[in-house]
C-alpha cells in the first residue's frame, strides 16, 4: 500500500531527513586512510543520538551496526568493524538512517579515500549524477519508470551496470514501505507518482558487470565480478512543484 504524506508528516520526515544527512556529512569528513569503518560507525551513531534521533539501522532484521560501510567492490550492507581499516585509494559507500518521532531519513554517499584512481573518480561522479537524473524524473504525474530509465540511461551512458538484485523504495514511517523503486525501467510504464509520495532513489553502480553476490556474512553484498562500486541515495518527497529532496544537512 502506498503511504501519502500530509504537510506535517513531510515536515517531520524533512526534519529526520536532515539529521541523517548531518551523519553522513560527519562520517565523510572523517573518512582517510587508517581508521577503521567501526569508528565512522560511532560518528555517525553519535550525531544521530545527539539530535535526539535514533541509528535506524541498528537491529534492523538484526543488522548490528548505525550505518552500512561499504568498500571498493562492496555494493551494499557492510557491516562496520574495528578489523576494517581504509587504505588510499579506497572508496567506502556509506548509507545511514536517522528515525526522528516515527518517521525515517534515509541517505547514502560514496566517498574517498586519500587520493583515488580517475577510474573510481569517474565512477563515483557517474553514480551521483544518475541519482539526480533520477530525481529529476521523480515528479507528479510521471510514472515509476521515468526515474529507473533516468538512472539505468545514465550509467550505461558511461559504461557502467546498475545493480538490479536491489531497488530503492518508499520511505516513511518505516524504512521500507511501498513502492519499490528500481533503477532501471521504461519511461512511461509503472506505477502512477502521486504528490505525498516519500520515495528512496538509490542507483548502486558498478564499475563492471552488474551481478551480485552476498557474503558469508548474511549481509554484505559485493559485485560478482570484483569490480569497484558506488552507491548514492536521497530521500525524496513527490510534490505539485516538483520532487524535493529530504536528506539535506
């Protein structure tokens, strides 16, 4: 069932939207060559706690951590450790969630680093340019399929496979709610975008094939081929005047 957001809920949602936005700021500013995913976790849950929000990730089906690090060929959902230590040259993925009364912010970036190749730069650029092709083609009226043909038109444009095992989704008052949002699609097909909707768009790209695979640990979602990733994401509102972004600091 698709939830409509009313003014207020937008409000609170704009609001949650913003402290995870500020986490993930956070957590970008520290990310450098030598510390460990496990303290870019504590950053973030700190930030999170102290705007009086709650990590929407930890023990979410049991994830055991605040925020989703991924490096290099890592797509999604890796889990922070003490063992995990940035080199140069990385790029880590970085997804958190913030829930502020009831309703969630959900956002991701890819960051650097030290200094990188130009082919994980032109990686990273691509995958944040997809997602605001995506968020461009988010406006009332249009259908769930103009956003995943934005995307997947973009990536392949550059050279690249978006992953298709895992979509974005709706958001709201919780983490997943209807519809689902792949980043793929045909324009014109799909369903129906309707102002109130709250909607997650999140291309995970890879550098080469799209395939996927999870790791023994349940959770951690690496490309198949062992090419490098990228993955981006805002919360977005549908409105009458356009799509709005909720997951701004």
């Amino acid at each position: 069932m698709i939830v409509l957001k009313t003014a207020r809920e937008l409000e609170i949602m704009r609001q949650a939207g913003r402290i995870a936005a500020r986490a993930l700021q956070g957590v970008g500013n520290a990310v450098e060559p030598g510390v460990s995913t496990a303290e870019l976790d504590r950053i973030a849950r700190k930030i999170i706690e102290g705007e009086g929000a709650i990590p929407t990730f930890k023990g979410y089906d049991g994830f055991p951590a605040s925020i989703c690090a991924s490096v290099n060929n890592e797509v999604i959902h890796g889990i922070p450790s003490h063992h995990r230590v940035l080199k140069a040259g990385d790029i880590i993925s970085i997804d958190v969630g913030a829930t502020f009364e009831g309703y969630v912010g959900d956002t991701a970036a890819t960051f650097a680093a030290g200094e990188i190749s130009p082919d994980a730069k032109r990686l990273m650029d691509a995958t944040r340019d997809a997602l605001m092709q995506g968020i461009e083609a988010a406006r009332a009226g249009g259908r769930l399929g103009d956003i995943g043909s934005a995307v997947q038109r973009h990536v392949e444009a550059c050279g690249y496979s978006v992953v298709r095992q895992f979509v974005g989704h709706g958001v709201g008052a919780s983490m997943h709610e209807a519809p689902e949002v792949p980043n793929y699609g045909v324009p014109g097909r799909g369903l129906r975008l309707m102002p109130g909707m709250t909607i997650a768009i999140e291309p995970m790209v890879n550098a080469g094939g799209g395939e996927v695979s999870i790791l023994d640990d349940g959770w951690t979602v690496v490309s198949k081929d062992g090419s490098l990733s990228a993955h981006f994401e805002h919360s977005v509102a549908i409105t009458a005047e356009g799509p709005k972004l909720l997951t701004l600091p």
